[in-house]
C-alpha cells in the first residue's frame, strides 16, 4: 500500500468526526508526516497550524449574493480560528470580531455585501489580519446606513482588501498602527459632501501614532482620508481625493503631520500639525493646500507637481519650508513660501536672464567669482559746507547718495 492509499483508506473527506475539511487535512498530512519518520507536532507545529481554518460554509453560508449568510460568518469568526472566504458573494451586516491575532482570508473574488443597517464588519481585536476581502454597500447609491469596516483594536491590517459604496467611511479606524495596504477595488464612499471620507483614522482626544496606508486608491476627488490626532503616519504610492491631518483641538502630546510621499491627490489638502512632510506628490487640478496656524517644522517641497491653479497658504507660520517650482513660456521659477508671503527665484534660460522678486538674504552677491554687491555700508551724508559750492554738482551728488540709501548699499 502506497502512502496516498493509506491516507485515502484512513482519513476519508467526510463523516468519522471531522467537523470540517481542514481537520481532515489536517490529520491526513499528520499521518503522511509520521509515515516519513518525523515527529509532526514536533517539527511543523506552525506548518500544520495554517490548516486550522474554518469557512462560512462549514456553518451553513450560501455565498450566492441572496441569502442572508451572518449567522454563518458570526459563528466562524466566533471559533476564533483563522476563517477561510471561498470565492463568492456573502450577504451580511453587524458582524463583530473580537479575537487577538484571529486572520480572515479571502480567496478569488469573496465580496461581503451590507444587507442592514449598520457596519459590515467591527473588529475589536489586536493584531487582527484582513486579506484579499472586498465590503461592498448594497447599491452605488445606498440606503443601508453605517461605515463598512470598523476597527477598533490595535495594530490591525487590512491586506489587499477593498471598501465601496459605503454610507458613511469605507474604513473607519480608532486604533493605533493601522495598516492598510494594497487592494482588491477601491476604498469609497458614497458620501460626495466636504465631511464625506473614504478612510477615516483616529480617535479625538487620544493620540495614536504609526499609521500606514500604501498602494491603495479611492478613485474619487470628493473623497479622501483623514487623520485626526495621529502621528508618524506614512501615506505612500498612493491616489485619493482630499487629505486632512487635524487636531482635534485637545492637543494630546506626540502629534505630528508624518509623511506623505509619492501620491496623487485630487483635492484640497489641510494639514494641522507641526513636521509635515510631503515629497514627489503630484496635486492633480487645483488643489487649495493649507497650514493651519500654528504649524511649524513642515516640508512642502520642489520634488512636488502641482496642477494649475493651485494655492498654497501658509497662515503666517514661522519655520515651514515651501518651494515649488512653476514654469511660463521660456521663464522658469521657483516660489518660495506661500501665495502671500514669498519670494520668487526665476531663470529665463533662453535670454540668460536672472531674476528675484521678493527678498533675498546673504553675505555679498558675486558676478563670475567677484563680489559686485556686499554688506550695506556706513551712512554717508550729503554734501554741504565748503567755500565753494557747485550747485549742480551737489545736487548729483545727493541724488546719488539718496540712490545708493534707497537700494540699501549704504546706511540711512
């Protein structure tokens, strides 16, 4: 006897106690592993534990986009093993999830459509994994109100998961370290107003810290995401609508702007905390970006792209970095500071030509290695006195010296 005829003839598929197919596989490869001479609990322990899945359909679910499969997901979620999502579509609303570590897979296309009021899914367990799950709401245009996805324990993860036609929030997330990252669609609501957000993270009052959204889009500009009283996020390679990164106006200590790197945005961006940093954007049309007052420490950078008509205010903030960079007909420029209060830098490559318009600081100013303008030097008064006066040439004189004060190369 072969040993696939041993296990065949030992651990059939179904009946003799096993409650579900992971079990069954479970001890069949325990039996091909002992039949090789190792001990599988010894050796393989975590090997053998990734079969210890269940599915919703060991407990009863459909997944045919008709029948009201929650009570089948509940109790599978509830058994606090990890649970297996074969392809389909699931009708479901106001699962809970509370289980540390438990992980829910997805696997083909398995879509959890809202088929009641209220979130489709709400997770209150640490370190809880969600990969390749897609929430939908019932219609693009929905009547079942609440947000999607609820997370509210620590360090959670949704992984290449998707999020749409959401009342409220595609995502709405109160714990510290969440990560979400990749997609299986995109994450939306269907909200279209000013307080209408794709992914919401944050819980006002208490700060959490280390947030990290990578490689998703929202594939609208009325949308977008917001942090409030976060900090040390990270935003990357990734396409939304609107950004906000807020205080809430409780202040609580460790805030900060994060980092928002290499992503297209397609609508107005706020920022209300101090060491903000934004490198290699692209503001797709015109984006409104705004310091609150009382930000300093912030990075807004050359290596960004803005669309026309784009504005940028600073709110009379001391210590941001603003730059960027324009360009009309042959005159390139770069703007310092903010549409208010800044200095342009421009270079006509075409007729060699330099200019500022604004203020500029420094010791002395050199023309091909030698200084032709330096520190502004000791007052000189005009002339007067003397025996012999020349009336026109005293005048010249003046007129000179007045030029010389007015352009500031000597004192007044």
């Amino acid at each position: 006897m072969t040993t696939l005829d041993y296990i065949h003839s030992t651990e059939p598929m179904v009946g003799e106690g096993h409650a579900t197919l992971p079990d069954t596989l479970n001890r069949a490869l325990k039996t091909l592993l002992t039949l090789s001479g190792l001990d599988p609990d010894g050796d393989f322990p975590g090997f053998l534990h990734s079969f210890d899945w269940v599915r919703p359909q060991d407990y009863g679910a459909v997944g045919n986009g008709i029948a009201d499969d929650t009570l089948a997901i509940q109790t599978a979620i509830n058994t606090g093993r990890p649970v297996f999502f074969p392809a389909g579509t699931y009708c479901c609303v106001g699962l809970t999830q509370t289980t540390n570590s438990q992980k829910l897979y997805g696997i083909g296309r398995a879509s959890l459509i809202k088929n009641g009021n209220g979130a489709i899914l709400t997770s209150s367990g640490d370190d809880v994994q969600v990969f390749g799950l897609e929430f939908r709401g019932e219609a693009a245009t929905p009547v079942f109100t609440g947000d999607n996805i609820v997370l509210n324990g620590q360090r959670p993860q949704l992984l290449h998961c998707g999020s749409v036609w959401a009342f409220g929030h595609a995502v709405r997330a109160t714990g510290a370290r969440v990560i979400i990252e990749g997609q299986s669609n995109i994450y939306q609501t269907a909200d279209p107003t000013a307080t209408g957000w794709d992914i919401y993270i944050g819980n006002p009052g208490t700060m959490t810290l280390e947030h990290r959204i990578v490689g998703i889009r929202t594939g609208q500009s009325t949308g977008g995401v917001k942090f409030v009283d976060c900090g040390s996020q990270v935003v990357a390679d990734s396409v939304f609508g609107k950004l906000s990164i807020l205080d809430s106006g409780a202040t609580p200590p460790g805030g900060n702007g994060g980092s928002t790197t290499s992503c297209r945005i397609l609508n107005d961006v706020i920022v209300g905390w101090a060491n903000a940093t934004f490198v290699g954007n692209l503001f797709g049309g015109a984006v409104d970006f705004e310091f609150l007052s009382g930000t300093t420490a912030c990075s807004l950078g050359l290596t960004n792209v803005w669309g026309n008509g784009s504005t940028v205010t600073n709110s009379g903030n001391v210590g941001n970095h603003i730059a960027r960079f324009f360009r009309d007909g042959t005159v390139s420029f770069v703007r310092y500071g903010d549409d208010v209060t800044y200095t342009d830098v421009r270079i006509d490559t075409y007729n060699d030509r330099f200019e500022v318009v604004g203020t500029v600081q420094g010791s002395a100013f050199r023309v091909a290695g030698t200084q032709v303008v330096g520190p502004q030097g000791a007052p000189v008064p005009n002339v007067s006195g003397g025996t012999t006066v020349d009336v026109e040439a005293r005048a010249t004189l003046n007129t000179l010296l007045a030029r010389l004060r007015s352009h500031g190369l000597i004192g007044i």
